[in-house]
C-alpha cells in the first residue's frame, strides 16, 4: 500500500464535500474500517470544528493551507496510522486521554472492568465502617493511565459509590515513557494528589498490600500480534504481547498476588477470548477457595476476570 497512495489536488479552496469525498476514497482504498467518518474527524480536527458542523456546512470553501495539513494528516491514516495517535487523544469512559506511540490505545472493552471496579468498590464501601479514604487500588501496567485515572475522577465525585472515596491508587508500569503520558492524563483530570506512580515490573515495586487489584495486561498470544489489524502493528508491541500463550504475564502477576492483596480483597483482570478457563485455574492455584467469575464484554466474549478473596459482594452471586 505504501507509496500506492492517491493524493488530493490542492490548489485554492476546495469545496468541503469534494474534500471528504476524495478523502473517504483514499482511506477506502488503504482498508480503513470507517474510511467517512476517519476522514469527517480529520477534517473537524484541522478546520477546528464539530464533525457535526461540517455535516451542516456542506458548501463551504476549505483554504489551501488547511487543505494541505488535511492532506498530510489523511496520508498518516491511510498508512494504518490509528486515528487517536494522529489526533492525539483517545476517549475512554467519556474521558479524552492523552495519546501518543508510548501508550497502548484505550479500548472500549476495557470500561467493562472500571464498571467492575467500580461496583465492587462501591459494595465494599457500603459494607465498611472503615473511612473511605483508606481505600488502596493498584493499576498494574497503567499504559495511558486510562484506568487508574478514570477510577480516581469518579470515586472522588462520588460517582456510582454512595460517598465520594478518596482512594490511593497505585499505578505501576514498567515502561517510564507510559509512566509520564499517566501522569500529564492525571493532571490533565486533576486527580494527581490520588495517584502514586511507579515503575515496576508487574507488582515488584508496590510498597504496601492493597484491597483491589486492577490489570489490563498484554494477552494477546505472540504468534497472533502479526496477524492482527495493521493499526496495531502502531501501538507499543510489549503492551500487547503475552508470550506464548499470551497469559505469560497474568500468570505472573497471580503468582505474585498473594502477598500484595489485602484481606477481602479482590483482583480484576482484562483476559483475551478464550482465556478464561486457564485464567480460572491460575486464579484458584493463587487464592484457593477465592470466588471466581469472567464478565462478558458486549461482543459476547469473557472480558474481564474477577477473583474475590474471600468476602464476595451480595450482588456477585446470584446474576451474570
Ligand atoms: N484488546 C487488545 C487487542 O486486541 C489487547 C489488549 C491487551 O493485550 N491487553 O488489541
């Protein structure tokens, strides 16, 4: 594909429409999934607007000087370049992140386990005398910090608990690089004061034993990264890469677990299709007796794996 890439004319203004149609055209040919609507946010992005005035606006003229950063930024994208590295942001959970190649992209299948989280969290708050401030998470392999950051602005609002909890949240990466995309994500969403960040290799360098236990790590098996969409080939490949077959790091962090999750605490994992059997038994070789229950995401695949030890939350137990 690369070097076969059609190019739009730009000379003068241009007419929107002509723009976004070329546009789509081009991202067509390179494969893109949703080649229109790539090519309406690319150029919401370079003309500063809403995608929806541009869907209002069909007659306007784009001038030459947008229409060649148009062009550049359309070019990116049909080499497979994800959209959120050339806009820079990603949204996840109705938050934007921050985005760049040091940091995995968020997925929307990863909401399901802060939807998790944050239920646990909130039946572990209402069957506590304890103050809510005590409350320890660590967020092992934070990437962008999606996960720590955005578990931080809800429970300080109070958001889905029945009190605001002003928890510490832990948010361990052994990539440095990631470590300062979570941290400017933290301050961008003012919630700095409730994170510690650390490098770490998985739990390694967490200083104390924490209730809730949060990992989006990489899972998926080796020999299947080559094969994945092109976009992916983008992202930091040690963020996807499970190793053989693909638990090598969950099985890992299990098996440090034990010493390093409080009493009644609970272990939320993001597991790939088909994992969850294996993950399972790694759980219950770790917390013998723990209870142990996948969560399917809205593909219908066991998503998010959730290990309680010992105290299992009332609504866990009777529905899926
Ligand atoms: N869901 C990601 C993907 O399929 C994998 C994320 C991960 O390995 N943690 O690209």
């Amino acid at each position: 594909m690369r070097g076969q890439i059609r190019r739009i004319p730009v000379q003068g203004n241009l007419p929107l429409t002509r723009l976004l149609r070329e546009a789509t055209t081009i991202l067509t040919q390179a494969g893109c999934d949703t080649p229109r609507l790539d090519a309406e946010l690319l150029l919401a992005e370079v003309l500063g607007c809403e995608r929806g005035w541009l869907l209002a606006h069909p007659e306007a003229q784009v001038e030459e000087a947008q229409t060649e950063r148009f062009c550049s930024l359309v070019e990116r994208r049909a080499k497979r370049e994800p959209l959120p590295y050339i806009l820079g942001r990603a949204e996840f959970y109705g938050l934007t992140f921050k985005v760049d190649r040091r940091v995995l992209i968020p997925r929307p299948e990863t909401e399901l386990l802060v939807e998790k989280a944050l239920e646990w969290i909130s039946n572990r708050d209402a069957a506590s005398s304890a103050p809510a401030r005590d409350f320890t998470i660590a967020d092992v392999g934070t990437g962008s910090g999606a996960i720590a950051v955005t578990l931080a602005v809800l429970l300080s609002k109070g958001a889905g608990t029945a009190r605001a909890i002003s928890p510490l949240i832990y948010a361990l990466d052994s990539s440095s690089e990631a470590l300062s995309v979570a941290q400017e994500n933290a301050r961008l969403h003012g919630v700095e004061g409730h994170i510690a960040f650390l490098q770490s290799h998985l739990l390694g360098a967490l200083p104390e034993p924490v209730d809730l236990i949060v990992a989006n790590l990489p899972y998926v098996p080796s020999r299947k990264l080559g094969s994945l969409m092109p976009e992916v080939a983008w992202e930091p490949q040690e963020a996807l890469d499970g190793g053989p077959d693909g638990l090598e790091k969950i099985r890992a962090l299990l098996h440090q677990a034990p010493s390093r999750l409080a009493e009644g605490g609970a272990i939320l994992l993001e597991i790939g299709p088909g994992q969850a059997e294996k993950v399972k038994s790694l759980a219950l070789e770790s917390f013998p007796g723990a209870q142990v229950k996948a969560f399917r995401d809205y593909r219908g695949i066991e998503r998010v794996m959730c290990i309680f030890w010992d105290k299992i939350p009332p609504s866990y137990v009777d529905h899926d």
